[in-house]
C-alpha cells in the first residue's frame, strides 16, 4: 500500500517568529523522525 502524504519542508518550526533562519532543529528532526516511522516517504523540499 502506497501511503499518500507528503511532508512539506517550506515552513520549518522557528525558534524566534521574527527570525525567519532561527530554524528549531530539534522539533524539525523529531517530526521528521516521527513521519518516517509512520511509514511516509515522500518529502517536498
């Protein structure tokens, strides 16, 4: 079965609002971690 969900990386999780490069690493790699494990593969970058 083909899983039809992509996950879109255009608007990351920001640490400051108003910085727009204050990417939250962390919270970025934990719901990229967690897609993954739910079986997804398609990113759109």
């Amino acid at each position: 079965m083909v899983k039809k969900l992509g996950f879109g990386c255009m608007r990351m999780p920001l640490l400051d609002e108003k910085n727009t490069e204050s990417i939250d690493k962390e919270k970025m790699t934990k719901m990229i971690d967690k897609f993954i494990e739910e079986g997804f593969t398609y990113f759109d970058t």
